[in-house]
C-alpha cells in the first residue's frame, strides 16, 4: 500500500476542519515527568460505548476485555537516537544536535538538527565529541548529504550496520518528548522507563507509550482469560513530537514511519473478527499501522512499507475496535485521531474530567480505554 492511498484514505473528510476544534485548557502540573510504579498502577479511564466515564487503573483492564479479543502490540524498540557532536566546516567549529528519525539504508538517517539553519550539505559531524557522555570509539562521523524543506536533513555515517547501531547506542540519549526533556534531564532510569517490557525491533525514536503501563503479569492475566496477544512493528519517528503548524488541517502532512504486519499476525487478526471478537490497539501507533494494512472490506492484509496516514474525525476505522491510549497534547494529530475514533464532544467530556481528577498526561502518564463511537 503506497503513502499515496494512506493520505487519500485518510484525509478525504477533513474540509474546512481547524487546528483550533482541538485545542483545550490543561494545567502544567498535570504533565507526568515520570512513570507510575508499578507500571500497571497508572490510572485508566474508561470511555465506554455510551459514553459513561469510569474511573479505573491499568490493572484493571482485564475486566473489560472478553475471551475470543486480540490484543495488539506494537514491539519496536526505542534507541538512544538524540545524539550531541560537532560541525566541521574549514577551521570553524559548531555545536549541534541531532535526533534521529527514520532509517533509509545501513548507514544512513534523517533527523531533525538544531542549529538546522545553519547547516549546508557537505557539513562534516562529529558526534560524541561536544557532551559530557563522551564516546570512547572517538566519535561517530557523518556527511550531511540533503536538507529538505521540511527541518530534515539526511546523514550518511561512517559507520554502518551493527557497527553504527553499537556506536549510536554508545553514544545516544533517549529521546524524551520535548515536554519532559523542558522540565528535566534524561538519566539512567529512563532506559528501562522509555521502553515496554516486550520491545524487540530496534528503530523507534519514540516509544509507544500506552504500552509502557504493561507488565509481564498483566500480560499474563490477560493471555490467561482468552485474549490472544499479536504483535506489530511500527517504527515511531521523531515527527510524532512536531507541531501542527497550519490551522487548515488539511495542509497538514504526517512524516512517514515505517511498519510491519506478518501474513500470520493478518491471518490470526481476520480470524479472531471472523468468530465475533474484538481487536484492542494498545496504542496510537499499532491502531495507525493496522489501518493502513485493512483493505476498504476491514480485511487486514500483510504489511511491509511505510506509512503517512492521518487521521481525523470523520475517518472510517476499518480494523480496530477498541484503543489503549494516553491522554495527548492538545491541537496534536494524537488527540485528533481519538476524537475520530470516540467522538470529538466525547474526548473532550472525558479529557475535562481526567483534568479535573487529577489523572496524569503525556508518555509518562495515565490512559484510557476507549470503545468506538457509532
């Protein structure tokens, strides 16, 4: 399925929607800076078929599934893809950053750089030579070969393959949303909290964050009643902390991300909808990638490209039933996406009622369940 049929599908009923529809009051103190403990401790709203609001917690959830339900998970895996270095340009020197976002070959990324203005293709880099973390291999180099219109430049590395995996995970800070990184530094903790406990896939530079309130019990517990558990990748790039600059939303474009879904995860997803079940997205990211896979029928099919699809209210969801989700920015392609899928007056009712009950936002925050809206 190319991008081109992802953003037709996607956007065919934005019209005159506005940035604006999306916006909403939050107080700063309710932006979590770090993860509930124990993981499945977080508090869950549930925003049930009718409507009617209950007040939860993720271990919960188990409650509100049913045997014969697929639950679907996204297992890539984040990588400490914020990288601090050097600009070589005749016998100038410049500190920059860099925060990688999408694999294009064995050595070779875009990213998002700052200070990109100041950038020309030609730059020679240097990472690991202008931060405290400094790397023993001395440094990690790379051609900035392309600057596109949109802030991306493309790097080709040095390095490649595992060698360049080895040397960005050296190197590399995890990639704390902008929102958290503002209040705090990274640390050690956020290697273990920045990840789900089943990542497997390396190549996100953000991490799906409704399933960071898993543990293996709850896994367990969930597998135990009934429910089937699938797997799929969609690697989540750093545009998924970017704006939404035009108030027009139809001007707006998603950044591809790449995804994956086995014959056999398609296979077993059709089935359990053939016996009367329910597919659960755990997460923005695998509801994403499961709609760019299901055909006009809602028929999931393999999936092996990237995808651009965005989503809005008046989308016609083909494939999941139920999401998984944190409570999102406002005015983000996040909250847009939920307001298609439960209703824009519901989200909003429910986000001013977590607001008002103290419950938390963001990657480190709660979640809620949500049942689609007729």
């Amino acid at each position: 399925m190319s991008i081109a049929l992802d953003e037709a599908a996607a956007i065919w009923r934005i019209g005159a929607m506005q940035l604006s529809d999306f916006d909403f009051d939050l107080p700063d103190d309710r932006i979590a800076l770090r993860p509930a403990e124990p993981r499945d401790a977080a508090r869950l709203l549930i925003v049930g078929e009718d409507g009617a609001l209950h007040d939860q917690t993720v271990r919960d959830l188990p409650a509100w599934l049913r045997p014969g339900d697929a639950l679907v998970l996204n297992d890539t895996r984040v990588i400490p893809a914020r990288l601090f270095g050097l600009r070589f340009r005749g016998d100038t020197r410049m500190r920059v950053q860099a925060t990688l976002h999408r694999k294009l070959s064995s050595n070779t990324w875009t990213a998002f750089m700052r200070p990109g203005k100041r950038l020309a293709p030609g730059d020679r880099l240097r990472f690991g030579q202008a931060h405290d973390r400094a790397c023993a291999l001395g440094g990690l180099d790379a051609t900035l070969t392309h600057k596109g219109e949109g802030g991306e430049v493309t790097l080709a590395f040095d390095l490649e393959g595992p060698d360049l995996m080895l040397a960005i995970t050296s190197l590399g800070e995890m990639p704390l949303p902008p929102y958290i990184a503002a209040k705090r530094a990274e640390d050690a903790r956020d290697h273990a909290d920045y990840q789900t406990v089943y990542a497997r896939a390396e190549g996100s530079v953000a991490a799906p964050t409704a399933g960071l309130h898993f543990t293996p019990d709850l896994l367990e517990a969930i597998e135990a009643m009934g429910v089937r558990v699938h797997k799929v990748t969609l690697h989540v790039g750093a545009g998924t902390f970017l704006p939404v600059k035009t108030e027009n939303l139809a001007e707006h474009r998603m950044h591809p991300e790449y995804g994956e879904v086995s014959a056999q995860t398609a296979a077993a997803l059709n089935a359990v909808r053939q016996a009367g079940g329910r597919i659960v997205c755990v997460g923005t990211t695998a509801l994403r990638l499961l709609e760019s896979a299901a055909d006009e029928g809602g028929a999931i099919r393999p999936f092996a490209a990237e995808t651009a699809i965005f989503i809005t209210p008046g989308y016609r969801f083909r494939a999941a039933d139920l999401l998984l989700t944190n409570f999102h920015l406002p005015k983000s392609t996040l909250f847009m996406l939920v307001s298609a899928f439960s209703g824009m007056a519901r989200m909003k009712g429910a986000y001013a009622h977590a607001i008002a009950h103290g419950y938390r936002f963001y990657s480190y925050g709660d979640a809620c369940l949500l049942f689609r809206a007729p």
